[in-house]
C-alpha cells in the first residue's frame, strides 16, 4: 500500500453532511473512522517515519493499528477510546518510566517515538470521531502473547520480569506520586461506581465484597511493606510478547502508585484463569524469588488483593457496556461468591 493510497482512503467512510452518530457504526464502521483518524496521527511524525501501509490490528480497551514504513519497519499506533479513566499525564508518565527501563538495559521495552513537535502523546481528533484521542506511536514487538503459549517455564520467566519491573520503579522511580492513579481504593479508575446496578440479580453480594476487599487495601496502606512505588498495574499474559528467548512487557497505560504485594496479585488474578493455575503460580513465584525477595504475605491478603481486582475490572465493564458483559458478571460473580463463602471456593 502507498502513502498515496494512505492518503485516498483517509475520510475512513465519512463523508462531510454524514449524520449517523459513531455509536451506531457497525465495528467495522468505527475502525474505519478511527483508521482516518490514525493517518491523520502519523502524519505528525513525518520526520521521522514514512508510513506506506495502515492496518487494523487489535481492539479491547484502546485500538491498536499496525503501521508499516518504506523501509519495512512496523509500528503500533495505540489510539485511546473516548472515555479517560486515566488522570491527564498518565501517558506521559508510563513512556516516561518505559524510556527509562530501556535505556537502563533492566528489560526489552518497545521505544515510545517522538512527534514533529517532539510529543510522545498526541492529542488527535477527526470528523466523524466523538472526542479526542490519546495516541502513542510505539515499537512493533514481533512474537506472540505470552497467554497463548504458556507453560510453567515461561510463568517462572515472567516471575523475574516482574521482579525486573518492581526493583527498577523501587530504585530509579519518582519518590512522590506522578500523574497516575493512586491504588488506594479498591476502584480507582476514574469511572462511576456502577457496582449497586447488579443488586436487584446479586443483592448486596458486589457492595459487601467491595467493602470487605477496600478495608484490606485501608490496612495495606496503614502499614505499608515498603514505600510505594510505580507498578505496572496490569502484567497479565497477554502483555507479555515472547519472542525466543526475550520477554517483552507491554502496555504499561495501567500503571499505578502502589505496593509491589497489589502488581503481584493482579498478575496471580490472571494466571488462576488457567487449569494448572497452582503450578503456574508457584513457578511465577519461584522466577521473581530469584530476582527479589517475595514477601511471605498472608494469603488471606492476596485473596483480597485478588478479588479486588476483579471488582476493578467489572466496575470498568459496567461503565463500558461491551458485549458480553451478562457472561462477564456471571464469571465474577461465581469468584467474588467463593471468596466472600470459603465454603464455596471460585472457579
């Protein structure tokens, strides 16, 4: 594809006098739209990459184009959605640290590129796209998820990487608190708390565990293990790219200002999905304990952290309204019963 073509197909279906709102696009009618907008977006970095070819790639919270220059190189163009549950300067602050980690050699990071104006997050918007859009232009990382592939070696690699993360923020991070959501709530993303919409179907079942799971967090933040520090705040294995022998961590927009025990337990909320969750977990744990020491925390604390995690998430589904959010909230439902009812263990 030529960057003339590029620029040919760049209205993405829309066309001046159009009145047919975003929101009732088909999904193929919105990547359109927001392929338009992407052009658009790369067209701000003409000094420094040539894009001759524009694809849709991926879509869960933000859409992911794969750009391809003359010269063969590739790009991910990660463009935001409308809504920010993020505080503004998030972005900033994630290729901050990501910049950090690679020129430190702590762990393979994919570049964050630089705009014209010397951006490394564009603000980009376009007709026919409600709202602005939060842009990144980042490394294409060849391989292929971690979550697609895994096993209890790879588990006990992405225990060090973790640790790689945690000791790096702990010793070369911010000493206060940046631009990023603090994890001292159970729901810190900036979104309506939507949880009390599923009582008439779970009665007080979501209210009680999000209240029993924010004490845990109270007392976390009480008696802290360490000073709080940048974490990753999403290192589940769908972020992690594996290519031979190297692990990639990606998709860093989720980072947070916390404690390493909460990293720990988002990451251990992913790997209890899989049926040899016992045997993965504890290679992830035996990986990181080679890199840093593991706090022996109560496993009534994971257990908390854990099912926070899953209330952060399903309060996120709420606000979204994505298809299947009725399969979504029985799962949830099933794990926060098993927790708050020991008696009942989750799935």
């Amino acid at each position: 594809m030529t960057s003339g073509a590029i620029a040919g197909r760049s209205n993405g279906g829309w066309h001046p006098g159009s009145v047919r709102p975003f929101s009732e696009l088909t999904p193929r009618g919105q990547r359109g739209r927001l392929r338009a907008l992407s052009i658009e977006a790369l067209r701000r970095y003409s000094a420094r990459i040539a894009p001759t070819g524009l694809h849709f790639f991926a879509e869960s919270f933000n859409t992911v184009f794969r750009a391809t220059s003359g010269a063969g190189d590739h790009y991910a163009l990660r463009v935001g959605p409308r809504e920010r549950i993020h505080p503004e300067g998030t972005e900033v602050t994630e290729v901050t640290w990501m910049a950090a980690l690679g020129e430190d050699g702590a762990c393979p990071i994919p570049r964050a590129y630089e705009a014209d104006d010397g951006s490394l997050v564009l603000r980009q918007s376009h007709p026919g796209v409600p709202g602005e859009r939060m842009c990144v232009l980042f490394d294409w990382i060849a391989g292929r998820p971690l979550a697609d592939q895994m096993d209890t070696d790879l588990a006990r690699r992405a225990g060090r990487l973790s640790a790689v993360l945690h000791g790096h923020a702990a010793a070369s991070g911010p000493a206060t608190a940046p631009l990023v959501p603090v994890a001292d709530r159970v729901l810190y993303w900036l979104v309506e708390d939507r949880l009390s919409e599923l009582t008439p179907t779970y009665g007080s079942l979501f209210l009680e565990a999000r209240d029993r799971a924010q004490q845990t967090v109270d007392s976390l933040w009480r008696h802290p293990p360490h000073r709080p520090h940048l974490i990753h705040g999403d290192l589940v294995p769908s972020n992690v790219i594996v290519s031979g022998a190297r692990l990639t961590p990606i998709d860093f927009q989720d980072l947070v200002w916390g404690f390493e025990v909460q990293d720990i337990a988002i990451t251990l909320s992913s790997l209890h999905r899989f049926a040899e969750a016992t045997t993965l977990v504890d290679a992830f744990r035996s990986g990181y304990r080679a890199v840093r020491r593991w706090e022996d925390s109560d496993p009534a604390l994971l257990a908390a952290l854990t099912a926070g995690r899953r209330l952060h998430q399903l309060n996120l589904g709420l606000n979204l309204r994505k298809p299947g959010l009725t399969e979504f909230v029985g799962r949830a439902g099933t794990f926060i019963r098993g927790w708050m009812d020991p008696a009942d263990p989750p799935a």
